[in-house]
C-alpha cells in the first residue's frame, strides 16, 4: 500500500481551486464525502424511533434505567432495523491535508447505525476496498453479543475476513442502550477511517430538550495506517506513534506550514471546523465517543458544565464537571444546558489530547452557536482552566457511580495477567499480554475451533481458557511506562481498583461498583476488574490502534461446554470458505497482529 504522495505530484492550481467553498474553506465533501456530521445540517436525534406498535408509549414498554437489570432484562421488540454498508477507498482532506482514507457509504466518519433498545440490527457489509485490495471486519462495539459471539466482528476470532468483491452480514439483538461506535478490527483500519456512531434509544429519568446526537473525538494521521505499522514493526521501530492532528466529528484546520519539506501532497490551511447549533434556555445531550487510535480526549465546552449521565452503555447516577476525560473507545452522554450567554452568544467546544502522549497539534475545537448567533463568526469565549494531569488515567473511580445497583459477586476464579514491552531477536518493538504477543491467524477463527471441540491452539493466538467460571476476575499488571485503555469484548465489567504499582486489594464501592466496557490502567501501575462470564470467545485488549497491531491482545474463553454446543450459522463458515479461496491466489499482507 503505497502513499498518495506521487500520484498527487504535479496537481495544477487551478483543478484544486474546485475544492474551495465561495468562502474559501473546503467543501463538506472534499472534507468529509457524504458525512453531515458537524455540520448544521446534521439532524437531531428523536427520544426513540417509532414502530408500527408501542406498548406503553415506549419501545420497552415499563423497563427503566434505574429500576431494571440491563443484563437480565432486555424487551423484544419484534422491529427490524436493516443498514447496507459499502466500504471503500477514496481521497479528502479532513483538516485540509489530502489522504487516501477508509470510508464507509462514502462518509467520513461513517453514517449512524441507530435502532432501539430490543430491536435487531441487520447490516450487510460490502467489502469494495481497493487498489489495493483487503478484508475487513467490522466489530459493533460493547454490544454483549449473547447467543451471537459468532457477530462480535474479530478476523481470527470469531470470524475469518470479509474478501475483496464480497458481503457478509451481521446480526445482532440491542441488548444495551446508550452511545456506541463500530469500527474495522482488521489490522488498524480503523485508524484510516472505517469507524462511524450508534446510538441504541432507551429509557432514561433526565429531562433534555434535544439530542444533539453524536459528536465523535479522534486523533488524525496523515500517513495511512499501513505505512505507519510498517514502520513501527520494522527492526528498530518504535513503539509510539506521534498524531498529526485532533478532530472533532472529522473535521479541524491544520497549519500547511508544518508540513515537512519535501512532503507535496495538498495541504489547504482552512478546511473548517465543525458546529454546533444550542437552543437558547434548552438542554442538550450531547454523546462524547472517542474513536480515535491513541489519545486520551478530554472534552469541554466554554463557561459551561457538563452533566453526565451515562459512560459506555451504563447510565450514571449525573455529575457535572467542566471536563469529560475518555480513553480510545470510551463515551459518555452529557447534558448541557444553553444558559450562559445571550441568543446571539457563540462558544468553542474543545477537545484536547492529554499529555500524557505526543501530538504535533493536539488541540481540536469547534463552534457552538446560540439560536440567534451569526455562524460566520468566529467564537471569543476562553477555556476552562482546569489542569491536565497528565498521566492518561479515567477520572477517580468513586465519582461514578451506576444508575442501576449491581454488588460485587465473588469471584469464582481470580488470575493475573502483565503488560510488557520487549524487542524481538528481530530488534522489532512488539507487546506481550499474558507473556504471549498475540498474531491471529485469519483462516482459523478461534470460536468455530472451539465450537468444533478444539482447544489447543498455537501459543501465539494467546487464548486463555476461563472454563466454565461465573465470576472472572483478572489483576491487570502494567510493566510497560505506557497507559493502556482496556477493553473487553461482550461484557460490561465492574471496576474494582485502579493505581500505580501493585493492588493492595481494596475494591472501591463493592456494594455497586462502576461498570464499563473500556477502562485505563496507568503506566507501570494495576487495573483490577471482574465480569460475569457470558459463553463465548471474547477478545480482551489495549484499544490503542498501534499496541493491538504490535500484540496487545488474548482472547478469552468462557464456558466452553456452551461455546461447543452452539449452532453457528452457515454464513460464517460459508464466509470463511470463500475467505480461503481469495487468500489462496492473492498475498494477504499481514505484518501486524491482524487484529
């Protein structure tokens, strides 16, 4: 996969001058293609989406969000929600420096998958990535896939890649609510666009006027994913990955002076930020996701707080604060209330990378505009002042704390796993996880193995077996001098303790502790959590692009009686045959993990 770089060499002036508004910034589609997020032609999202029959008013009927178990109870609606994806290559420019990007339907980010608490979704994923070409994957992130691991979207996993030219589809039950993202799990695709928003309707107690919708916080490269991992995987690479830019809903400006000598891509300096329109006296909520591939985003709006309600697909008892502080694949749905200046006031919405990590410009901002205000003007308010610790770490666990009360079980097996960074006899910088740095092998997925009665597998699949445990606790140990947000595939999990060095065995809040599906253990420190295991093969790794790439994941077997007795549809092995068949004639270039 080679860089844009040479073919866009030579480019005249007057070809790039149709890329420009009559304002002189970009046009939304040489931005962001067929994307309306952040723009003010972005719709606002309904409380939920209405069906031919309501029982009760509401999709789910008399289930609430701090009276009913999210993990037992779940409505069956009985409505199909159907979306049709094509995956694609093309060339914008989201802060104005043209590159070759992932998009999905056209769109950068990706369109909204939305359904409602109790409703299948059903999407038919298109693999039309070319010149050249690859598989995909696509993974519907901290849904709990019960009954459905074979869904979860994970090449080597639970899946084999979706070949050039073909489709595969998925289909899965909203068993959550809340704010969400699905992005490639193929190698770092993700990284170069192939993410967008979901948001599943469900009950809540807060009172809000409009739901802004989602509003998507990511670091942004200008070389593509693949010459990065390249890179960093060849024998005396290194393990850190410096961002480019910040963005907000895909897009920011970038200052084309910074390019570095020699670099001739096209590179315009206003590409435009994005915006927002409030309501003057109304609240909003607001659905903060950080799909990035490394930075910690911590999210603020000027002069005004933020309340709040849910993180990942957990609503919360509301806290306000003045900064959101999310780890790579962590949300949190806030409301806010359009109070503090006049209609015609206008106010920067930032999101700045912590740091704790380098970024040449680390600072993304976008404009909120009152009712009344002039959207060709540019905002004045000033920033929060409040001080950047530094150290890439959630917020102290006790300040959240769930809506919905779940005691700590006792655990039924208790074991550790370590975080090392190492140098290969290769001199080649990778990560072990358990001691074993994970590589998938794409024509061999580890579930329909299992569901075959296979459990023994290379150790470089990293697969731990659980067994047929309940209550799974896992002591994360982080040698490593990076932090590393932790996710785990189809679980919620409860947060028993975070903190440098080791654990000293205090839990923090047993009687309900916070439950999340992404959670940051701190450089050299511990991360202590616990699940109820749900039968399945469920990957549990670090969500920075970069360190899964590099090795950063092993994958867990839970209850394995009941993955052997599933009955997988014939679609995965079908999907799987014709897999083999396209790797069979054409090189699968696989030089990281392939996760």
């Amino acid at each position: 996969m080679g860089s844009l770089r040479g073919l866009l060499e030579g480019v005249v002036d007057t070809a790039l001058d149709s890329l420009y508004t009559a304002t002189g910034s970009l046009t939304q589609s040489r931005t962001n293609g067929l994307s309306l997020l952040g723009t003010l032609l972005a719709p606002t999202l309904p409380l939920f989406l209405t069906n031919n029959s309501l029982p009760d008013g509401y999709p789910w009927g008399e289930l609430t969000d701090e009276g009913t178990n999210p993990y037992t109870e779940c409505p069956r609606t009985g409505v199909t929600r159907h979306y049709d994806f094509t995956v694609s290559r093309a060339s914008i420019a989201p802060d104005g420096y043209l590159r070759d990007v992932l998009l999905v339907n056209g769109a950068f980010p990706g369109p909204l998958v939305e359904a409602n608490w109790g409703d299948t979704i059903v999407v038919d994923v298109h693999n039309d990535i070319t010149g050249p070409e690859e598989g995909t994957a696509i993974h519907w992130h901290g849904f709990l896939q019960h009954g459905t691991p074979w869904e979860d979207g994970v090449p080597g996993i639970t899946q084999c890649p979706i070949p050039p030219r073909r489709s595969y589809r998925y289909e899965f039950v909203a068993s959550l609510y809340g704010t969400s993202w699905y992005h490639s799990h193929y190698s770092a695709q993700f990284a170069g666009g192939l993410f967008g928003p979901i948001v599943i309707h469900g009950p809540t107690r807060e009172n809000y006027d409009i739901d802004l919708g989602p509003i998507l916080l990511t670091d942004w490269y200008h070389r593509e994913y693949f010459d990065i991992i390249e890179e960093m995987l060849a024998p005396g690479g290194s393990a850190k990955v410096v961002s480019d830019n910040n963005l907000i809903d895909g897009k920011m400006h970038f200052d084309c002076s910074t390019v570095a000598p020699g670099d001739n891509t096209p590179c315009f300096d206003n590409a435009g930020v994005s915006k927002f329109r409030f309501q003057t006296g109304k609240t909003h909520r607001l659905r903060l996701i950080n799909g990035g591939a490394d930075g910690v985003q911590r999210f603020s709006i000027d002069e005004h707080t933020l309340t709040v309600i849910a993180e990942d697909f957990v609503p919360v008892k509301p806290y306000n604060t003045s900064v959101v502080t999310l780890g790579v694949g962590q949300r949190a749905d806030v409301l806010v209330t359009a109070n503090v200046g006049e209609p015609t006031s206008a106010f920067w919405m930032r999101s700045n990378l912590s740091s704790c990590l380098p970024a040449r410009q680390p600072y993304a901002v976008a404009a909120v505009y009152y009712d009344q205000a002039d959207t060709s003007t540019t905002p004045s308010s000033r920033a929060w002042d409040v001080l950047d610790p530094g150290t890439c770490t959630n917020d102290d666990l006790d300040i959240t704390e769930p809506l919905f009360p779940i005691p700590l079980p006792e655990p039924t097996l208790t074991h550790t796993m370590d975080i090392e960074l190492f140098t290969n006899a290769s001199n080649v910088t990778l990560w072990k996880f358990n001691g074993v740095s994970m590589r998938a092998d794409y024509n061999s997925p580890v579930l329909l193995l299992a569901n075959d009665g296979n459990f023994t597998y290379p150790p470089q699949w990293n697969v731990v077996n659980q067994h047929n445990h309940t209550a799974i606790r896992i002591i994360v140990n982080n040698r490593s001098p990076s932090a590393h947000p932790m996710h785990l595939h189809g679980h919620n999990f409860y947060v028993l303790h975070e903190g440098p060095g080791e654990w000293d065995g205090t839990i923090v809040r047993p009687s309900n502790p916070r439950r999340r599906d992404v959670y940051s253990v701190r450089s050299k420190g511990h991360l202590v959590i616990q699940f109820d295991g749900a039968p399945g093969v469920w990957p549990f790794h670090c969500h920075i692009a970069w360190h899964v790439s590099g090795g950063f994941m092993a994958t867990l077997i839970v209850k394995p009686d009941e993955v052997e007795r599933m009955e997988i549809p014939r679609d995965v092995e079908k999907n799987c045959r014709a897999w083999a068949m396209w790797s069979k004639y054409n090189v699968v270039d696989q030089i990281d993990s392939g996760t």
